[in-house]
C-alpha cells in the first residue's frame, strides 16, 4: 500500500538507521519498558521499539496509516505486544489505558507543528512518562537545553519538569519528503512534579518566566512588574539572589528564576 505523506499532518518520515537506533540507545529501552510513540507512520520506529520493549502503545492519527500499520504488525497486535490507537495525540489519555505515573516512556518523531503542545500536555499530565526521547526541529532542540546559554520560556518550561539532554544531530535528508530544516534528538529524562509541591506554585512559575519573557527588550527587573507592582520589593529580591537588576530574562539560568518564585511565593503569601 503506498501512502504519501501529509503535509496537513506534518508527515515526514525518517529513514536513518543510525537515528532509529539512537533514538531507542537515548531512551534505554529495555524488554521491561511500556513505550507510548507518537504518530507511528510507516513504523520504522515501531519495529525498533518492538524488538527491545515490553510492550508499545503507538497512537496515530491518519487512517490510511493506521490500515498500513495493522497490515504490517499484525502478529504484534494479536499478540497483545503493540496496541495500535487511532487518536490525536493531544486527546490521549493515558490513564484510560492504565498508563501511570512514572510506568511508560514516551519516544516519538513528532510533527514540528505541535512540538510545544505535545512537550506541555505530557510534561504537566498527571500521569506523566519517566522520560521523553523525542525528534523534534533542530532549532528547537537547541533552544530546550539552552546551548548558547541563552534561557527563554521553552526552555525553562522543559527543566521545570525534568532533565533535557541534547542527543544529536539528524540531517534533513533522512526524512521523507525532506523538510526545509535539520532535526535533532532530544532527551528528557528524570520527569516529575518535584519542584512544585502545590497548583499555587506552579501556577505563579509559569506566571513568573512569562512575564519576565513579556518584552525582550525590557531588563527582567521591569518586565517583573506585572507580577510585583512595589518595584522595591523586585530590588530587594534580585538582590538577594545576587541577580544584576540590568539582566535580561534571557541571562537567568533556571535555579534563579526557581529560587526567584520562592521569593515571589512568599511575597504573595504576607
């Protein structure tokens, strides 16, 4: 059955074996693991995971891929080793299939136009995945872990809930159709909800990295007075936190900004 790739789905699907077998080196899959892929394909991907995983949740959304797949894993399938969900991912949940806290992984090529999406509802779900392996834009990728040091709202997002690590590299001539850009290998590891011990906290964090990234133009001192009018108080606290008040949201490494909503937290709270 041939199927051509979708742009509307944003279908491009990788050919590289290396990359393949990264993907499953990055993500420690072993033959106790549960693994969730996000938007299968053709199941390049799908047979590697098979070969070292306990079982493999592949949830895609396009029919005509969902027909090739059950056509070409049909002995995984009937034997209870792939369950093959035909879903949009954002509308997965993994508690309906018994998928808790801390017992699947997440590895995946996903489609660059929901990259953001697919990162927030699995990173804040309750039931989250220990870890996340994904293929995700280059670009992006470098942006999560922060790579010229330069932090941004992406980024903090990702370490708020866990550990990311830059893989490598995939060239844009191992997909099919190529995309206009290079891709690369991200890994998420060590996710929780640790650094947010209540909703209020989490809340106000997000509140907090959005504000100071409001106007880029603006230091973080003056962006943070959406937050905290007594522009006194954000003296007193920057301070504190040994925090140059001409900074720029952008200069803050992530401990600061968490040690920074603790401060704020506890303003709130007099």
């Amino acid at each position: 059955m041939i199927h051509v790739a979708k742009k509307s789905m944003g279908q491009n699907f990788l050919k590289s074996k290396e990359a393949l077998n990264k993907m499953c080196s990055a993500g420690e899959v072993t033959d106790g693991d549960v693994i969730v892929e996000i938007g299968p394909g053709k199941g390049a991907l799908t047979e590697k995971l098979l070969e070292k995983a306990l079982k493999v949740f592949a949830i895609e959304k396009d029919r005509d891929l969902m027909a090739i797949l059950a056509e070409k894993f049909e002995k995984e399938i009937k034997s209870g080793k792939l369950i093959l969900i035909e879903n949009d991912i954002l509308n997965f949940d993994p508690e309906k299939y018994n998928l808790k806290e801390g017992e699947y992984k997440i590895i995946a090529n996903i489609p660059y136009n929901i990259t953001g999406l697919i990162m927030r509802r699995f990173l804040s779900e309750v039931n989250k995945p220990t870890s996340m392996t994904l293929l995700v834009q280059k670009e992006v990728a470098e942006r999560i872990v922060a790579r010229d040091n330069k932090e941004s709202i992406l980024s903090l997002s990702v370490k708020a809930y866990g550990t990311p690590k830059y893989i490598m590299k995939v060239h844009k001539r191992f997909f099919s159709p190529s995309p206009k850009v290079d891709s690369a290998i991200i890994h998420i590891n060590n996710i929780s909800n640790k650094l947010f011990k209540d909703k209020t906290k989490e809340d106000l964090f997000f509140k907090l990295i959005k504000a100071g990234f409001a106007h880029k133009r603006k230091v973080l001192r003056k962006n943070l007075e959406e937050i905290e009018k007594d522009i006194r108080k954000i003296d007193e606290i920057l301070n504190k936190l040994d925090i140059n008040s001409k900074s720029r949201a952008e200069d803050i490494p992530f401990e600061k900004w968490v040690l920074l909503n603790d401060y704020l937290k506890e303003e709130k709270q007099k």
